[in-house]
C-alpha cells in the first residue's frame, strides 16, 4: 500500500488507539476533572493605582468556582514602546510596583493557577499608561 493510497481513518501500525478522550476509563484522583472556562472579562488597569481582577460573584470570591486563569495584556495605544515591561504583578496580595512585581509584555499569556491566588492577584502599569486586561477564567484542573 503506498503512502498515498492509505485511507484517512486508518489507524496505523500501532493498532487503534480506542476512544479519542483522554479520561475515558480513567479511574483514581483524576477521574472526572478536567479543566473547563467558565467565565471572561476585559477591563483597564487603571493608569495609576493598584488593581485587582475582576470579581464577579459566580467567578471568583467564597461562592466562585474559578480555579484558575489565562490573562494577557494589551499595550494602550498610548504606548511609546509596547516591547517593554508594560503591566507588573504579584500574587501573594503584595502591592506592585511601576519596578517591582513580575513583569508582564503585550501579548504575553500568564496562567494563574489556585483560587487564592486569583483572588490575592494585584497589578500595576508599569509605564502609567492604562492597558487592557484579557482574561479566560477556568474550573478544574
């Protein structure tokens, strides 16, 4: 059989794999979780100030069930050079910095994973101009 005569759903030498998801069958502490987005939000750090993430009731908070999230900034159109160090961020509730805090650029995605540290998350503009803040918020592993 030649290469290019092979069907599309041919399963290989390798035999067939079975099911095509991953947690079928699965058994012990991981069975049944699964990482999922639950929730989304856009907003600006605000040019001077340190800000929090958005706490939306259903997402985060005592009743919230985010455990984790996908955040990346967007550089102002004010921006002399958005290449640099444009948002700086601590999790442990520590207030950061335009010099201090880990530093995040445009485009770069952060996870944050723990509901306390989502809620602990604080966020400075590095360079005093207010950016957009994109997050993806997940349940579950």
């Amino acid at each position: 059989m030649s290469f290019t005569s092979l069907p599309v759903a041919y399963a290989g030498p390798e035999g067939s794999s079975g099911s095509t998801n991953p947690l079928a069958g699965q058994t012990g502490f991981l069975a049944g979780t699964r990482k999922r987005a639950i929730d989304n939000a856009s907003f600006q750090i605000a040019a001077t100030g340190v800000c929090q993430l958005p706490n939306k009731s259903t997402t985060l908070g005592l009743a919230g069930s985010a455990t984790s999230a996908i955040l990346i900034v967007e550089a102002a159109s004010s921006s002399v050079n958005p290449s640099n160090v444009l948002v700086r961020i601590w999790l442990d509730g520590t207030a950061p910095t335009t010099i201090t805090g880990l530093p995040l650029y445009a485009g770069q995605p952060v996870e944050i994973i723990g509901q306390d540290d989502l809620m602990n998350c604080r966020l400075v503009s590095a360079d005093g101009n207010q950016h957009a803040l994109q997050i993806q918020y997940f349940s579950g592993l």
